[in-house]
C-alpha cells in the first residue's frame, strides 16, 4: 500500500516536471515600433509584467512557421527558431525583437509576443511601408510656355505613410507641398524645376524633374517690333534731312557771298 503511493506520487512530479504547456501568469504589452520596409530592418520591443513561467514567445505572422523567437523562463537568454530574427533582453521587463531583412510575405500583419506557447499574449500589427515609388507630374509639364502664363503642377508618389513633398528651383525651395503653382510667369522663370518626395518614416527620398523654358509674349513682342521699326525711320530721316539741310544752307551761304562781292565790284 505504502509502495504504491510512492509510485502515484512519483508519477505525478512526473507528468508536471515534462508538461511543458503550463500556460504562463506573466503579462505582455508588445509595440511595432514604425513599421517595416521591405529589404530592411526593423524592430519590435515586447514589455513584461509579472512572473514569467515557461518563457516569452514571439509568433510572427506566416502560418507555416509561426514561431521565430523563445526565451528562458528567467528572461535572461533568447533562441532563435527562424534564421533571419534575433532578440535582445534589455532588462528583466523589456525585449527587443530585430526583423533582420522585413519580407511582407511573412512579416507583414499581427505579431504576438506572450508567456509561453498559449499564456496571455498581446498583439500589434506591422504595417508595410511603400515608397516613395512612381512619381508622377499631373498634369505633365510643358517644355516652354508664353511669359505672363500660369502653370500648375502636381506631384504624386506612392507611399504609405503618406510622403512629405517639396519644389526647388535654382536651389530654392519654392512650395512645401506637393502643389507647384506659377502665376504670371517672366523671363528669368525659365530652369529646372525638382520635386522630392520623402517617406516620414524611413526618411527615404527621391526626387523627378522637369525643364521649363519662357518665351516672350507674341504681343510685346509686336509692340518692341513697332517701336524698332519707327526708331528705324526716323534714323533714316535725319540721316537723310540733316545732310540735306546742310547742302542748302552752303548753297545759300555761298550765294549771299557771292551777292555781296558783286556789288562791292560795281
């Protein structure tokens, strides 16, 4: 009788020794920070409360291989399961998952950060940055237009978040948003006009560009003919008058002369 108690109880430290889905007491409060962009790293940090009794766990979003990350139950090393993923405890309270290279195939949506494979957990979604990529002018710019014209160009990107924008032209930053709008255009107008487009998250920019060249207004172009062609005229009139009027008078000067010396003769 006495023998046989032993043995129940030794079966008992047993199965509770080897059952490793105790479900965990410690409660977690996971962030994903900015999000992901593909190709590059980024983190997730997961904040512990209470006593943790199998070990915290990170499962990503890919259904076929979940798990990526575990650590021991007194929160002082953590394993990696999946190549590609690796965390560091900061403090007995605090771990730092790094995505090594963000792939939104598997990475992209709900990721879960608990005490042990099915204890408490808490959940954030990793969303999948863009851009900026395709940047386009609409409408497309002209190569040249009139002096006193108005132009009005828009610049778009795709991005997610939603890109910051700016214009430059001659190295001076003309508009802080994606509207380039030019009233009344002159001469010195002319150049090349850039857009940049800025992701506010990844801080990553690209820029396009386009030439626009003025040309001057048909009707100051008439009214500078009109004015040139009257210059010309009278230029030609004097030139013709002056050498003109200085003939005569000789003439009239010689002739007085002469007048005079024919009476002083008589």
């Amino acid at each position: 009788m006495a023998f046989s108690r032993i043995i129940i109880q030794v079966i008992l430290v047993t199965s509770l020794v080897g059952d490793t889905s105790v479900e965990g007491v410690a409660n977690t409060s996971i962030d994903c920070m900015n999000g992901g962009y593909p190709g590059q790293s980024t983190t997730l940090t997961c904040t512990v409360t209470g006593t943790i009794a199998t070990g915290i766990y990170w499962i990503r979003p890919d259904v076929h291989v979940p798990q990526v990350v575990r650590c021991n139950t007194v929160n002082t090393i953590c394993r990696s399961d999946v190549s590609g993923y690796s965390a560091v405890i900061n403090s007995p309270t605090q771990i730092t998952l790094t995505i090594q290279s963000f792939n939104p195939a598997v990475d992209d949506g709900e990721w879960i950060c608990r005490d042990g494979p099915i204890g408490s957990q808490s959940t954030c979604n990793i969303t999948l940055l863009i851009g900026p990529d395709n940047i386009t002018f609409n409408p497309s710019p002209p190569a040249e237009v009139r002096e006193r014209s108005n132009v009005t160009i828009n610049c778009t990107a795709d991005c997610v978040p939603p890109c910051s924008y700016f214009w430059t032209w001659a190295k001076e930053n003309i508009s802080s948003t994606s509207l380039l709008a030019m009233e009344n255009i002159g001469k010195k107008q002319a150049g090349e006009y850039m857009c940049t487009v800025t992701n506010t998250i990844t801080l990553i920019s690209r820029n396009k560009a386009f030439r626009l060249s003025v040309l001057r207004n048909p009707e100051r172009m008439s009214a500078l003919s009109s004015g040139a062609i009257t210059g010309i005229v009278i230029g030609v009139v004097l030139a013709i008058a002056i050498p003109t009027v200085w003939i005569l008078y000789k003439r009239i000067i010689q002739k007085k002369a002469k007048d005079v010396q024919n009476e002083s003769n008589d």
